[in-house]
C-alpha cells in the first residue's frame, strides 16, 4: 500500500465516519453506518441508484460528500418503500429514471431551517450535470436524452433554471420532449408532496423515456459502434453496479475484495466443518527451539530500539479513551460535601472550623481487557517484525494504564488440507463439507502473564514456518469467547490482517466466498451482541468490508506517532458513535 493510497484510505474513513453521523443526526436511526464505501443499516445494505449521489471520496470535495449523506438522509425520512415499489417498473432504463425522479423529490423536502442543505444538494446535481456532459456521454443520442431528462425534471421540481454550461445544448432535445411531458412535469411540481400521486406522473416519464431509448436502441444495432457508445452512455448515467448487491466498485483504494457465498446462503448462514479432529491450540513458545526463540527475541527488541517509540505518551493517550472514573471511599475532612456526625464537636469547640464534610473518593480505572489476534498467513510473514513491534508497544502501554492484554494468533496445521483434506477423500468426497482444513490456534500471551514474562514466547511470531492459511471466522469467534470468560467490562478484540481468510482446500470444494461470508456473518453477530467490541486492523489493506469499525495501516513505514495515534482514535471509537 503506497504513503498516497492510505492516505486516501485514511481520509473516506474519516468522511464515512463524518458522514454517517450526519445520517444518524438527521434521520434519527442510530444503526446507519458506513462499511467497505457502502452505505448500511444495521446488517441491509443501502443502495444508492441516483447518479448524482454517486461519489468517489477519494476525488470528490467533502461538500460533495455532505451532499450525498444530505440527500440519502431525505430519501429515508420523505420516501415510503412500499409506495415506491408499487410503482417502480421491471424496465431496467424506467427504473433508472423513476428511481432519479423520486430521488429529487425528496430533495425538494429539505426543511426551509437548513439552508445549507438545500444548497450541498443544488451543488451537488450541478457539478454532477457538468462531469456528465464534460465525460462526452451526451455526445450519444441515449446519453443525451437521460442527461435532457433529468436537466427538466430537476429545473421544474426546484423551480431553477437548467445549467447554463448545457442549456443551448440540450435545447433541442428538450424541446422535443417538453409536448410529451409537459402534463407530467407540471403533474410532479403539483405534487411532490404527495408520494403517491408523484409516482404516477414519474412513471408516465420513466414510461416514455424506456419506449425512445429502446428505439434509439434498435435504430443503433445496425452500427455496432453506435450500439457500443449508447451503452456505454446507459451505464454512465445509472451506474448499475448498485443495482447487483454484492458487485464492489474501485477507488483506487486498496480494499479487501468480498461477495456473495451461494454455498453460504444456500445452508442458511450455517457453516459447516468437515473434521475437528485435527484441530488444536497451542503455546506458540512450544513451537520453537529455545536458542531460536532467544535470537528472535534479540532480532526483536533491536528493531524495537531503532524506533524509539514513546511508551509513556502512547499510555497517557489510551489511558484519555479507557479509563474511567470509579468510587473509592471516602475523603474526609472536606470543607464542602456530606455533613460528618463524628466532627461535629469540633464544631462546638471551634467555630471557624469547616472541614466538617466528607465526599466520595474517586479515581481513574481500567477495568479493560484488549485481545490482539494476527492473521499468520503466508502473506503476513512479510509484514511480521513491525506488526510484532507495534503489538508488543501497545500490549506495554496497555499494562502501564492497568488494563490486561493477550495476543493471540492463527493459522492452519497444514497447506492444501493436510490431514482433514485426507479424511474427505477417504470419505468420498461429500458434496459441501465446509471448512476442509486443520485449523492452529496460538497463544503467544495469554492475559493472566505479563508482557515482561511472555516477551521470549511472543518472539514465536518471526519464525517463518508458522505462517500457512488463514481461517479468520473461527479464529475470531474463538478470541471472542476466550475473552467472554474474562470478568473485564470492557473487552476489545484487534484483528491484524492483511487479507481476506484464504484456504485453498476449502475454497475448492465450496465457493470463493465461503470463508469470506462466514467472516462477516461471525462480525455481525459478535457485534450485535454487544458484549466484545470487534476492530479490524488492515495492513496495507482496508478490511471495512468485514469490520464495521477499521483502519488501513502501512507497516513498510516507520512506526511513527502518527500510527499510533490512528489506532489510539479506532480503540476509542466507541465514544464517538
């Protein structure tokens, strides 16, 4: 992950996160939430057919974005689903049209108190209208027709004029259309307000916009290069990926990639594993030589003094987002606060005096548990001396503020499926057995040790061989059940990743997607619980498409303030949501 490629994944996190408090502020639904650049409620995702609330953070201004949080925020409070899908139409071209219709209808809602909503979305269609015209789409009969169709309907529904940039130019197709449309133009400025009576002058356009653009169609098969840009100038105006759940969209962004498991869904979200009897949790210090083990540790704490991080400001930073105030006795003798009974003799005797009270002592506490589990993939053992260093800075820092940490990490017994694999082909291969590997579950510290006395077992981590596939759904579930038995109110699980979960064995026998879906479905769940606070922390890569709270890290860069003080914000996030 190139410096300028996370710094665009940094700044959509931030405007995700910006964005989606403005959705919960506004519509009141306090499970909106951004996650791998879509737009979710609670587990549904959103989708968004209008093309001018399409965006790409990475490029576009952040009034832009505001301007797409605005509009989305209108359409869930102004549009009834129902009523909408009794109208929408089959045609994939009137959809298009019918859903933009209703899209500007609720933008036409914006309370008269905001004004500065009105004017983000007035910007955004404008600066939407000029990219569309400037891409050359309109240059196509079809392109120009959608392009003249929405210029109409947003000019009459605002009462605004057209873009002046492309006014002379849509001239003659408006002027064609303005004899066949009028009455439904005039139909929906009447009643925007009224959802029911709108959708059925907004069909009536949408009607009539799918009949040209399938004669324009028709008339464009005899050239096949018309026929090519005339499809082209469709897809442009309805970015239809949005249409296809489950399709995901580039930024340029390094993001992890992620689909739909028909096996998955097909079982009912039921996963399934072939054998367990291979299965195990180990000491990750039983797997290493001892004088192995000793030189890992040397390597590491070299690497780990070149960086000079700072431990006691990286502890004063976490103690700002996990301590919190607990009762612990009494402070007597106070001139304000509960009256004393034993001292109030003194009060007889001397006057003056005033320190008769007593109050509540309190003081700062951690009563936290934060669980760090790495992905020991074979990826990963490219990225393993500065995650190992990070993770050792923040188990310190941890401890220096009394919260207790562990780090664990996973992988598979074997590559290819090893032993389970074995059993299934001397099983005669039943169809869909599930997860077709030997899982490794590894404790390099567990939570009742000291950083100081796991040192040597966490310097397991640089040896190579260890580092096979990766199985993350029940990797998670596990650190999330070991950190149940825990009696901390607080419990943070931290998922160092650099990848979707990957065994070739199983990915052979299922679909793809498998690992992928259990991953989210095992999220999803734990977090609606409520009970283990689930963070994702990409290296090189962002995880948001499984974690709903994350963060793209580069470990080929020195680990400096700057990190920390991202992951610092992620463990804290809790306060902001």
């Amino acid at each position: 992950m190139s410096a300028s490629a996370q710094q665009q994944a940094r700044r959509q996190q931030r405007i995700e996160e910006l964005c989606a408090a403005s959705l919960r502020a506004m519509t009141g639904e306090a499970d909106l939430h951004y996650r791998g650049r879509r737009l979710y409620q609670g587990e549904t995702r959103l989708p968004i057919h209008s093309p001018h609330l399409r965006i790409d953070p990475a490029y576009n201004t952040f009034t832009d974005c505001r301007a797409t949080a605005d509009g989305i925020a209108l359409r869930l409070l102004h549009s009834d689903t129902a009523v909408h899908r009794l109208f929408c139409p089959e045609d994939q071209v009137e959809r298009l049209v019918f859903e933009l219709l209703e899209q500007l209808r609720v933008e036409t809602k914006a309370p008269d108190n905001m004004p500065g909503m009105a004017a983000n979305l007035h910007h955004r269609f404008e600066r939407w209208s000029r990219s569309f015209h400037r891409s050359g789409v309109t240059e196509g009969s079809i392109g120009l027709l959608l392009y003249t169709v929405a210029q109409m309907c947003w000019s009459r529904l605002n009462a605004r004029p057209v873009l002046e940039e492309t006014e002379d130019y849509i001239e003659g197709t408006r002027a064609s259309l303005v004899g066949q449309m009028g009455t439904a133009l005039a139909g929906m400025r009447r009643y925007r307000h009224d959802q029911n009576t709108y959708a059925e002058h907004a069909l009536m356009i949408a009607t009539l916009v799918g009949e040209r653009v399938r004669a324009e169609r028709a008339a464009a098969e005899k050239d096949s290069g018309d026929a090519d840009q005339e499809e082209e100038a469709t897809n442009a105006f309805a970015l239809l990926l949005d249409f296809d759940e489950g399709e995901g969209d580039d930024n340029g962004i390094a993001a992890a990639a992620s689909g739909r498991s028909k096996v998955f869904e097909e079982a009912a979200l039921s996963y399934r594993v072939f054998t367990t009897h291979f299965d195990r949790e180990v000491a990750a210090g039983s797997l290493v030589r001892h004088a192995l083990l000793r030189e890992y540790r040397d390597r590491l704490d070299q690497a780990t003094a070149e960086q000079a991080i700072n431990l006691p400001r990286l502890a004063r930073q976490l103690g700002s987002v996990l301590w919190e105030p607990r009762p612990s006795g009494w402070m007597f003798g106070e001139e304000e606060g509960r009256i004393d009974g034993r001292r109030l003799a003194q009060l007889v005797s001397s006057p003056t005096e005033r320190r008769l009270f007593y109050r509540d002592q309190v003081k700062l506490d951690t009563d936290c548990m934060v669980c760090l589990l790495i992905d020991c993939s074979g990826s990963m053992k490219h990225h393993i001396l500065p995650v190992t260093m990070m993770a050792e800075s923040l188990m310190r820092a941890l401890e220096m503020i009394g919260a207790h940490t562990e780090l664990l990490g996973f992988t598979t017994g074997a590559w290819n499926g090893g032993r389970a694999y074995q059993a299934w082909m001397r099983g005669g291969r039943p169809p869909e057995p599930g997860r077709l590997n030997e899982v490794c579950h590894m404790v390099f510290k567990d939570a009742d040790r000291s950083w100081r006395r796991a040192r040597t077992d966490i310097a397991a981590l640089l040896k190579p061989d260890l580092f096979r596939e990766g199985i993350d759904g029940e990797a998670v579930d596990w650190a999330c059940e070991r950190l149940l038995a825990r009696p901390e109110s607080r419990r943070i699980l931290i998922v160092i990743s650099d990848g979707c979960p990957a065994d070739s064995a199983t990915n052979l026998v299922n679909d793809s997607y498998y690992l992928d879906n259990h991953l989210k479905e095992v999220v999803s769940r734990r977090t609606r619980e409520g009970q283990v606070e689930v963070l994702g922390l990409g290296v090189g890569l962002d995880l948001s498409p499984f974690y709903r709270r994350s963060l793209a890290t580069d470990m080929s860069q020195v680990l400096d303030t700057h990190l920390f003080d991202e992951i610092v914000d992620l463990i804290g996030g809790r306060r902001r949501r």
